[in-house]
C-alpha cells in the first residue's frame, strides 16, 4: 500500500475506486466499507483508493461537539496496509477546502484528480461546503459523469448502528469490551515512555508511563487489563489511567503500566509502546493511605492474572 498526501492531477494514471469519509476508529462498518471497495476494484480492473483527511474535518471545523480522535494516521496505516489496499491518500483540509461545493469536490477531485469509475461511501456520508452533498446526490452525479457508487447500509450490532461517535462514547464510559465488539479490534493508545515520578516503584510495582496524543480519545480514570506491546512483543499487564489521587496533588491524567511478566526495564524510557485496553477492572478511587492502596494493587494484578491464565 502507498500513503499519499494531497494528490495531485498526475498523481494516478489510471481509474480508481475510491472509499469516501473521515473513517475514523477504522471500525467494523468503515472496514465493511473498504472490504467492498478493495472486492469490487479487484473484479473491475481499478486501483483501490482510501481519500480521507490528515485531521479530522469536525476539528478544523471547530465543532463543538467534537473533541478526540479514535485513531491516529499512524494506525490507520498500519491497520489498512494489511488489507490489500492500493493507495492511502490523506488530504489537507483547510478553510478554502471546506469552502469547495459539491459539485466542485466532484470536478476537481474525484473526476480530476483521483480519475474515479467507482466510489463506495457510507449512508451518512456527505461533502462539500456545509455538507450540502449525500450519498443519493453522489449517485446522480455518478450517472452524469458515469462512475458507479455503492452505498453501505449501517452495521448495527445488539440493534446500535456502529459508529465512531458511539464507540468515543463508550471509550471515554470505559466500557471496553462493548467497545472491542464495535471497533472489530482493542482500543488503543500508543506513546513514548517518559520519565515519571517512579512513585509506582517505590510502592513495588514499577510502571511504564506515556502521555498519549491529546487529540486522542483517552479510556475513563481507572484500572484496566492490558496488553501492551513492548519492542515488538506483546506483554500482559495493568493499566492506570488517571491522576493517582492517593500520592499525587496533580490534575494531570497519566497513562501507567505495570507489567505482569517482566519487571520494568529502564531501557524502555524513549521507546514506543502501544497500550490495548482490554477490560476495566475498577474505577480510579482515593485510598485513605499507601499501605491501602498497595493492598488494592496487589488485588488487581491477581485479577488480572486470572483473566490471562484463560488463554494459557
């Protein structure tokens, strides 16, 4: 798969099918929709295209209502690249971009630009200037100019039609598991391992800190089972995503992992590590001293290693 930023008029020689829309989370109805695209582009001879954006347009917007990401760039290539697509292409959006009519997104874009036969949209999809655009406009477009539009129905799981509003929602509840049956995957957050106040060593259970993203949408405060992936191999553990109210006067949320097959190494300071919630085994809670909270600790890395032993 090539990744493409702001495609030009001689970037594609060729006819394309393009998959449509933000595809944010990249979760099980977005992959139903690039699964279709990549399908059909291979039965009709045509390059397989993902034309999204290098930030999430309700950002640039500055909705109101929006305020985190499911996904990075990074992992949406790193999701995509094994699926059999042709092209990745991330579009600058700007405030003269979002002023682009419909009809002109179709001219200058999709007919230009990306030299579309085929465009495979969800059925919320809109575009152009105060999304003016459907999908059902897209389709009479696509007899005018004579490429061809497929329309993805909603995937609904237990009656809830997937999408990435829901799935933030329910990331930021802390339900994970509802989340991992939504998104098709683990949630996760990757980061660097910076150095913090080693407060978890000294209580015995020496952590691995990151401070993720802050566009990220980032789990409830509490205490997670996790598996986190540490040079390249995956490692059992426990999360905690909070403020540590018992030994901290801070209001600032950190992401700390203790690992429960090896001991903390402090080669890993610099180094990425991608964090998979799995489940949450408690909310955040201020302990009426250490000793109590070491207690607890200790409760929750036996938990955790009940609910791993499973797959032993």
């Amino acid at each position: 798969m090539q990744v493409i930023y702001n495609i030009q008029s001689d970037t594609f020689n060729s006819n394309t099918g393009v998959g449509l829309g933000n595809f944010d989370g990249l979760h099980i109805g977005h992959m139903a929709l690039i699964n279709t695209l990549i399908s059909e582009c291979k039965l009709n001879g045509l390059s397989s295209v993902v034309y999204t954006f290098e930030r999430h347009t309700h950002f640039m917007l500055g909705k109101k209502s929006f305020s985190s990401i499911i996904t990075t760039n990074k992992q949406k290539s790193k999701i995509l690249s094994s699926t059999g697509l042709d092209y990745l292409c991330y579009q600058y959006f700007d405030e003269e971009y979002s002023k682009m009519s419909p009809d002109d997104f179709i001219e200058k874009i999709l007919i230009n630009k990306l030299k579309i036969k085929l465009a495979v949209v969800g059925f919320n999809y809109r575009f152009g200037h105060m999304g003016k655009g459907d999908a059902e406009y897209l389709k009479k477009c696509g007899e005018k100019f004579g490429f061809r539009v497929i329309v993805i129905p909603p995937v609904r799981i237990k009656n809830e039609i997937v999408s990435s509003t829901l799935i933030r929602e329910y990331i930021k509840k802390g339900k994970m598991d509802r989340v991992f049956h939504l998104l098709g995957r683990h949630f996760s957050l990757c980061g660097t391992v910076v150095s913090g106040k080693k407060l978890g060593r000294t209580l015995g259970f020496p952590t691995a800190n990151i401070t993720a993203d802050p566009e990220m949408c980032v789990p409830a405060r509490g205490v997670y089972i996790t598996k986190t992936k540490v040079k390249g191999v995956w490692v059992n553990g426990i999360t905690n995503v909070g403020v540590a109210p018992t030994i901290r006067n801070e209001n600032l949320i950190s992401i700390e992992t203790h690992f429960l097959e090896r001991d903390f190494d402090e080669e890993l300071y610099g180094q990425p590590i991608e964090v998979c919630f799995v489940s949450k085994l408690r909310g955040e809670k201020k302990f009426e001293n250490v000793e109590a909270l070491k207690k607890q600790v200790k409760e929750d890395i036996v938990k955790a290693r009940k609910f791993w032993d499973i797959f032993n």
